[in-house]
C-alpha cells in the first residue's frame, strides 16, 4: 500500500491534541517521505519474506531476525518502524477517534487462532471489516490486520527506564524529552516532545478504561523493545488498537502471536 508524500504538523495546546495535514508544503510543518507498506503482515521464511494473500503470518522469531529477512528484498526495505506514527496521524485525522476498534471493528481478537491473509480482500482500499465479531480482521485504507491477529514488531524503536530513543535512519538517532508511563493500565495522555512532534507514547495511564482514550499499554524496566496493535487470544477484546503498545519485552522476544510487516522506503 503506497502512501504518499504529504506534510504534518502536531501541537498541543493548553492540554489539547491537534494533528494537520497537507498536500503542499505549509509553514511549521513537516514532510512526510512517500513509502510502501505491506497490505500483509509478513509471511513466507528465512529465505524470502513476502506481503500477500492466504498465508498465516510468520512468527516465532526475533525482531533481529525480522529485520535481515526483510533487507534481504533490497537495500529500500526494511521491516515497519517509526513510520507507524504517520499511520496513526493519518488514521486521526481521517476519524479524529482514538477508538480504533470501534471505528474499524474488533480485529482478530477473542479467536484463539491466528487467520490467514486475505480475508479483508474484497474491501480493497476501504477501512472496516467484513465480521466483526472478534475473530476476523481488520483493515485501514489497504493495511490488513493494522491490529490484532498477531503483535507487529515496531523496528528503530528502544525504550531503556521508559526513556525512549527513535532511530529515524543510521545516522539519526535521537531521545525523546519525555519519558513513558511506568506502570500498566489504559493511557490517558499521550507525550508530546517538539524536536519531535510525531512520536507519541503514553505518559500517564489509568485503571478504568471507561477513564481512557480505550487502548491499553504494557511496560517494563530495563531495556525493552516496541510492539504495537495486539493479538487474538486475548481474554478481553477491547484493549486492542493502534494505540495498543507493548514496551515491555526484550530484543530476544520470539513467540507464536508475534510476527512483522515489510515496509519499503521510497
């Protein structure tokens, strides 16, 4: 799915969010590179990974590993990254609802298998889902399974104590101002951080998600990797979406319900 380029501008002002965008090139805005991003979540193996219908996510493996398998298609490609925030942006801007699942549907969430690609094909590039019953997917403007189904690896992305670093490229790596939420529960307030305006974590969290913006958020200690969207087999559908983060598990993280998705660069 090809998303083109275009500028972005994100403030908040005396406590409230407002996020722009535009065709041309606006003072105080940002531009947004066009790229590619996988319809599917990756499938195939070690040898060559793939975007495409019918096939169950490939799982089991590292974020590392995920990464060589995607530059293994060429040197534009890599696995999806910070360039999931512009999703969200978009997402936003579009419904100005933080309630994905609401908006989009449940995804595949309360199944306790994962599903095969494919099964939002006949949406083409509309947002929705065909069954919302928590066990089919979901898509948004040609991204399938955007949540649930499996968690999605966010690449460039550490977080050591809650201080998160971003690694635009190889040679652009900077820290946030602000530091995430230390503990677990359903984020409230999003961090705003003006050298850079587009990456938003939580920084404060609640108990009651009738007290949130809906989607839950995971932590830790130490230092820990990013995973976005959630899963199916969870017990509780309603904590999934594209705020769903997980910054609480390490480098080595390699399960069943984890997988990636390719992104290719221009």
């Amino acid at each position: 799915t090809r998303i083109p380029e275009f500028y972005y501008k994100r403030e908040q002002v005396d406590g409230v969010e407002y996020q722009y965008i535009s065709k041309y090139p606006q003072e105080g805005y940002t531009k947004s590179e066009a790229f590619s991003i996988g319809r599917y979540t990756m499938s195939g193996n070690s040898t060559k990974v793939y975007s495409r219908s019918g096939y169950t996510p490939l799982v089991n493996t590292t974020i590392t590993n995920f990464r060589t398998y995607a530059r293994k298609l060429g040197d534009d490609f890599g696995q999806l990254d910070w360039r999931y925030f512009i999703l969200q942006l978009l997402y936003l801007v579009e419904y100005a609802d933080y309630n994905s699942q609401e908006v989009l549907g449940l995804g595949n969430t309360t199944n306790t298998s994962t599903v095969a690609s494919g099964g939002c094909d006949t949406l083409g590039m509309k947002s929705g889902t065909l069954i919302n019953d928590g066990k089919h997917s979901v898509i948004y403007r040609g991204i399938e399974d955007v949540f649930g189904n499996i968690w999605q690896f966010v690449d460039g992305i550490n977080i050591n104590n809650h201080q998160v670093s971003i690694s635009y490229d190889s040679e652009n790596n900077k820290s946030l101002t602000y530091k995430t939420a230390t503990a677990d529960g359903y984020w409230n307030k999003l961090g705003f951080d003006p050298i850079n305006p587009l990456i938003s974590f939580p920084i404060s969290v609640v108990s009651k998600e009738g007290e949130s913006e809906v989607d839950y958020y995971k932590q830790n200690t130490g230092n820990r990797i990013a995973l976005v969207g959630g899963r199916r087999g969870n017990d509780s559908s309603n904590v999934i979406g594209l705020w769903y983060w997980a910054n609480d598990s390490y480098a080595s993280y390699s399960v069943s319900y984890c997988g990636a998705r390719i992104l290719r660069y221009n």
